[in-house]
C-alpha cells in the first residue's frame, strides 16, 4: 500500500520553503483578484 514519504508538519514546511525559494514559477499566475485580501468584496 501507499505511504506518506514526510509527516504532515514536515511536508508543510517543505512545502512552505519550495514557494518561497521558488516565486518565479508562482508569482505570475498570481494577480491582484487571485492574492487579493478579501477577494468577495471583488467584481469579477
């Protein structure tokens, strides 16, 4: 059967380091309607 390779506290933090070591890949996708801090209150 299938088993995790990390614990989950473990693969946050990797997962957490891996967006923030690698915002190139990301920060395009992201736009002002995607990040935005109340994105309901957004027309869209």
């Amino acid at each position: 059967g299938w088993k995790p390779k990390y614990g989950f506290s473990e693969g946050l933090k990797e997962t957490v380091e891996w967006y923030l070591e690698n915002e190139w890949w990301w920060k395009p996708l992201a736009d002002e309607r995607t990040l935005h801090p109340t994105p309901w209150k957004l027309k869209w």
